[in-house]
DNA sequence: AATTACAGAGAACAGTTGTTAACTGCATGG
DNA sequence: CCATGCAGTTAACAACTGTTCTCTGTAATT
C-alpha cells in the first residue's frame, strides 16, 4: 500500500472526511445547489475558510462525494452479475445486495439518485461516466453468460444499460421504503426481483 | 367551461403563470430546494411580496409545477397504450411521442427528472402519486390487450411500472441529448426502442 | 356613487451567504 | 535546532435571503 502518512497530513484527510460526512448528512434533505459552504462547516465545527483547504466550492465537494459513493461499487457489480447459479438465483442475490447496500449506505444511495439528474452539472456527468464505466462491465460480465450467444456488442450494452438503471431505481425505492414497514420493502424487493425476472425472459427471447 | 373570469382574477392568474415559468426556467440550472422565492420575482418584474399572493413558499409553487408538468400528460397515455396496430408498432409511437413531447416541453421534462428524487419531500410525493396514477392507468390499458390473457393484476401493475420507469428515464436521456447531436438523439431513441421491445418480449413469455 | 376587497409596491428587519485578508500555531524538512 | 510550509482561525466585506408591516390604486360589490 501506501506510505503511511505523517501526523500533518492524517489531521488533514481526518476532516476533509468530516466535511464530505457531514456534507451526505446535510444532503438528506436538501440538493446539492442549495448546500453552503459554511453550513457543513458549521456542522463540523471548523472555521468557514477551512473548507478552501480542501475543497474549491460544494460542486467540488459533490464530485469528490460521487467517488466516496460509486467508486467503491465496481467489485460488487462483477460479483454479482458473473456469479454462479441460473437466472433466478443471480437475480435474488441482486435483489438482496441491493437491500443491504441501502441499508448500510442509505446516504449515499440518496446522494446518487438525487444528484443524477440534479441542477449540478459537473456533478450529473461525474455520475453519469461512472455510470457508464458499471454498464461497460456489466456488458463485460454478461458477454461471459452462454444466453449472450449470437448478441451483438450494441445489443449488449443497451441490456446492460437497462439493468444498471433498474438497479438505480430498486435502489431508490427501497431507500424510501426503509421509513416505512417491513412489509413494504418486502414488496418492493418482490416487484423489483419479478421485472428483472421479466427482463430476463426478454433476454432468453431476443434472437430469431 | 367555467364563468368567465373578471379583469382582476384573470390580471392574477396572469402574473401566477408568470411566476411559474420563472421558475421553470430558474429550474434548469439549478435544484427546487435553491430556488429563491426573490429570485424568481425578480425575473418576473414584480416586488418579493407579491409572491405571497399567489404561493405560500417556493415548495408550494414546486408543488403546482408539478400539476402543470403532468396533469396535462394523463390523455397522451391512454392513446399510446391502447393504440392500434402490433406490439412494434406501438412501441415506435410511443419512443416518437416522447421524442416530441421532450422538444415541446423540455423544462417540464427536466423539472418532472430532477424534482422526482429532489430535496423537497412534498414535490417529491406529488410526483409519485402522479406517477403512480400513470401507472395505473397503463395497467388499466395494458389489461385490455390480449397478451395480458392470464395475467394477475399485480404482475400487470408491475409491467405498468416498469413500462413508466422505462418512459421517464428515455424522456431524461432524450432531453440531454437535445443539446447534442442529431446522431446522439438518433441513438437515444435507438436503444429505447431495443429496450421497450426487449421487455415487450419479456412479457410475452412471461407465463408457462 | 360610495364602499369594500385585494393584487401588488415599498421600505425596513434580522439573518444568512461566499470570499478576501492577515493571523497563529505546529509538524515537517534542511 | 531553526526556518519553512501549511491547516485552521479571526474579522470584516458587500450582497443576498425570507418575512413583516404599511400603503396605494383600482376592480368589484352594494
């Protein structure tokens, strides 16, 4: 790995990390153009003018955000979509990662489908390119299946497309449904499992 | 129709829709929850105060953008749902009606987009129970065709569902390509077009 | 013709914002 | 051990915000 940092720099990335957390936290209930400055400073407890040593406005503080949130996400999608089993078994481990990644990142899942299409526009195009580079791999993944026999590499991508955003809005409708009752997120887990299972059928059913 | 309306209440709602495409147009560069009530008189030309007339706050005025930019929406679904002609058929009406439906209205596109995950909660809800009357009524359509033969209502509502899901995101990649090239816009319709008839197909080999 | 209702104007308020400048203290490298 | 670099502080700025109160002109009502 790395080498290991000195005292100076470790303060330093200690609470540019306490202004990107209280920065998602801020995030919940606002969008990212009406976030300032100087309140996620407040919420950390440092100066105003602190926030320059890190960041150069909030639109920078939201593309470092759609790393912290997305980056991490790469290994999980090759995981998931190239493991073993049949159809419907791929589909309900889907399903069930994408449960416990909202319920263990509920803030970042927040932060992505707002800002995706929300009023900043560095921040949707770091979105969208990441976006791109998880439709890219899952293509990739997909290639691998044997029913990918006989598909065009455009046909392809334009499935793994549908997928990724599927997965987005599972994410996202879970991610309300966790205020609400089991029974609810159980029923959004059931109909998101049940189109995925639909899209399937029309992969299977494609050529000819 | 209803009473003609007097100098003075048609004066008002003159200003009213004033207010409201303002801040449509405020709104393509920025979120709801930043939009400031003084800027959008501003932009207007009348005083700060005058907002409260009309709005109690700009959530309330998001609110109402809301019934502007889908309670005029719900005749087109019918008509596209329910048209005559084969599954491809109406699979190219719809990709072509949404095409033009992003060119004549693309702020109403952005708004509905932007707003639906945005950082107001009660716009955010007046947008789902609107997308869930659509929902509705494309389950109400789709169960007149004869390939819903067999179908329960819940798998229906789900098809609905993704069918809308699928709708809304086309209509966001359809208006960011309205900035770009012909080409690009090309090809947005292209892939929607694969992906509408791949959960077409789907749903044909969905029973058995 | 006189009275009322009410859309919009005007001024002022306390509070907030982003940004600049000059500073302090301390970890780091020579 | 001393000089430098730099994360974070302090103070101040002009500009902006939402909201209140008072006022004005005129359409609508009687």
């Amino acid at each position: 790995m790395s080498h290991t940092l000195g005292i100076r720099q470790a303060q330093k990335q200690k609470t540019r990390q306490a202004l990107l957390d209280a920065a998602l936290e801020l995030l919940e209930e606002q969008s990212l153009s009406s976030l300032g400055l100087r309140e996620v400073t407040r919420a950390v407890g440092v100066a105003p003018t602190a926030f320059y040593r890190h960041f150069r406005s909030t639109e920078d503080l939201g593309v470092a955000l759609v790393e912290e949130a997305l980056g991490s996400l790469h290994p999980m999608i090759g995981d998931t979509v190239s493991a073993a089993g049949d159809s419907a078994g791929r589909i309900e481990r889907a399903v069930d990662l994408i449960a416990h990644h909202v319920e263990s990142h509920p803030a970042h899942v927040r932060f992505i489908a707002r800002e995706r299409h929300g009023g900043v526009q560095r921040v949707r195009r770091a979105i969208r390119e990441q976006l791109e580079r998880f439709a890219e791999e899952v293509k990739v993944e997909l290639a691998k299946h044997p029913e990918s026999r006989g598909w065009s590499d455009d046909d392809l991508l334009m499935l793994a497309g549908l997928y990724v955003d599927q997965m987005l809005m599972t994410a996202s409708l879970y991610l309300e449904a966790l205020e609400a009752s089991e029974e609810e997120r159980e029923r959004v887990s059931r109909v998101a499992t049940c189109q995925m299972r639909l899209i399937a059928i029309g992969r299977r059913n494609w050529l000819g």
